[in-house]
C-alpha cells in the first residue's frame, strides 16, 4: 500500500454512530442535584469530572465502595447527551437493590461517585446516522417503566437536533405518578410533529382515560406503532419480559428483527 | 435471577479491550447465527457472568472477575468483525 493511499484511508471519517461514542474511562461524578422523579425514583444531576461527552442512549456504570472494601457496581441509562460533563440520571428504586436504595434515597448534592463511561455504541441514535445508511426511517421508541431514561434522551437529542425524523414513543406505565419525565415528554410532544407520545398505564389511568388499565396487548401494540410496512427502526427498553414480549410481537407483526434494537434491565 | 443482555457488557469488557465490543458482531459455533454481542443474553451471578446465543443458546463466552485478574472466555463464538473507528 501507498503511502498517498494510507494517507488517505487515514483521513476517511468514520461513522456518524461511532463518531458520536467517546472512549469511556473512569470518572469521579459529583452530585450536583437530586430530586423526586416519581414515588419510586430519584433524578441524579451528577458533574462528571473530565466526562468526554456521551451520544443518546449510552449508559454508565456506578460502582459503590463500602468501608470493607466490598463494591457493588450497577447500570444505569443516562437520559441526557450531548458534550457537556453535566449527566443526567433517573433512578427506579429495587426493593432488594444494593446500589439503587443509596441512590434514590440517600444521595445527596455534594456526595461523590465512581462512574465509568459513556458505555453502549448499540442502543444509540445519532441526528444524522440514518441519513448516511440510505432513505429516511422513522423511528420507534418503546418504554417499559424505567426503560424510558435512554429513550428520553434519545427523543431530547432529536428535538435538540430539529431533525424531522418522524418518532413515535410508546410508554407503558403503571399510573400517572410513575411517568419519568412527565412535562419534558408532554412538552416535545407539543413542541414537535416529529414527536408522538402514546401513553398506556397498567394499573391506574387518569381519570376519563378512553381505555381502562391494562399491559400493552399484541393489539394494542400493532395500533400505536409505526408499522412494519414503514420499515422504522425500534428501540425497545425496559424489563427482561416486557422487552421480549413486545419484540416477539414486532417481529409477528412484520417488522425485521435487524431493524429492532433491544436494551433489558432484567428485573421482574 | 433473570438475564439481561449484552449492552450490559460494555463496562466490565471496555476494563480489557480498547473497542466497544458490543457492536462487534461475532458468529456462534453452534448454530452460525451472526449478530452484535449487544445482542445476546447475559447472565450475571456470584461466579461472574455468561454470554449465551440469542438463537440457541450456546454459551458464547464467559467472563469472571477477581480483584487482581479476570479469565475471559470465548469458548462458543468464531469469526469476531470490529469495526474501525
């Protein structure tokens, strides 16, 4: 090979996803503000000292340390993006957890912790990555509960970028108080007819709510996607079941399972 | 206690490798199907942590962690692409 050849290979830029991922490293994040998100979760403003920066839909690693020397270290979806060293978490507390009770609870503006990241080139979205692969698709998010942190920031990154790419968010929700981001969502979703917002709850609907509370059914799910035919891109975040339950729908509904992008918490 | 999947790889495997591994797709010895690791289920124990095929559940690879050393396996999976960035 040349060396005009290297040169040039040299300058090719890569991808507009890969571009969009800063290497990750570890960090120490100081808590800048923490308020209620709803009555099971907490949202963390964290300043992460020498933070490159994250792409829509990463996640970081929190890693605590007790006095003994024992650590426990858990994932979390960050709901901001772009290159500012200020994150944004939001928190569901686990019942049985070891680092989520500490964190929703007992974590306090000024506190500090061990992060690594920004972690994840999958489940990313990136304003102009689509553009580059051929025609426009739209893009389907759906959320299950707290599944909804990476999505959000997804959905924030493409009003922020005014990209027209039609999205649609699908978020299944226990009742009204449990929704993550209430007035950020209605808001994009005012703001934008780029951006549809579906909500279903689960267990408790607001009043006058046209449907009664249910699990999102394999039709309802056909209803209030993008259909297969519009060949959109799908992320889909939440619990393990949640998450399996509705690709197995997407994909007897029609859609390809390339074409779904899938990120599971586990839980119950 | 229930699986994830391999996005959660990302952390613990960016301690070893210098590329994002869970968009490196890799073919699994015991069925052929080729997919990201992002996209394979995870499970996380006390012992350390298994990669098994989406497809068929072979395991791909295993990962346990010490404080002093890690043993990586990738004992099910062949024919690993990684992209350049």
């Amino acid at each position: 090979m040349s060396d005009a050849s290297i040169a040039e290979r040299a300058t090719d830029a890569p991808s507009a996803a890969l571009r969009a991922v800063p290497r990750s490293g570890w960090h120490v994040a100081t808590v800048a503000a923490v308020r209620r998100e709803t009555p099971n979760a907490s949202r963390l403003e964290l300043d992460v000292d020498g933070w490159p920066g994250n792409a829509a839909g990463q996640h970081l690693d929190v890693r605590l340390t007790a006095p003994d020397g024992y650590t426990a270290t858990r994932s979390y979806s960050i709901a901001s993006s772009g290159p500012s060293s200020r994150v944004t978490l939001a928190v569901d507390k686990l019942p049985d957890g070891e680092v989520s009770p500490y964190l929703v609870d007992e974590v306090r503006a000024g506190d500090m912790l061990e992060v690594h990241g920004p972690l994840g080139a999958f489940f990313v979205w990136a304003p102009d990555q689509h553009r580059s692969l051929g025609p426009v698709r739209p893009v389907q998010l759906i959320a299950g509960g707290s599944g909804v942190v990476p999505l959000f920031a997804i959905a924030h990154a493409h009003a922020v970028a005014e990209d027209l790419t039609p999205f649609r968010m699908l978020y299944s929700v226990r009742t009204p108080d449990d929704i993550y981001f209430a007035d950020e969502l209605q808001a994009l979703a005012a703001a934008s007819d780029a951006f549809r917002l579906d909500l279903v709850y689960t267990r408790r609907t607001p009043d006058g709510w046209p449907t009664p509370a249910g699990r999102v059914m394999r039709d309802a799910l056909a209803a209030a996607v993008i259909p297969a035919a519009d060949h959109p891109l799908v992320y889909v975040c939440g619990s393990t079941g949640f998450v399996e339950q509705v690709a197995s729908w997407l994909i007897e509904l029609g859609h390809d399972a390339r074409s779904i992008r899938t990120e599971r918490y586990g839980g119950t | 206690m229930q699986h994830v999947d391999g996005n959660a790889l990302a952390g613990p495997l960016a301690e070893f490798f210098t590329f994002d591994v869970t968009i490196a797709t890799a073919r699994c010895n015991g069925c052929g199907t080729v997919a990201e690791l992002a996209r394979a289920m995870v499970y996380q124990s006390g012992p350390g942590t298994v990669v098994r095929c989406s497809s068929c559940d072979a395991v791909l690879a295993t990962l346990v962690e010490a404080d002093d050393r890690a043993w990586i396996g990738f004992s099910g999976m062949s024919a690993i692409e990684v992209p350049r960035v």
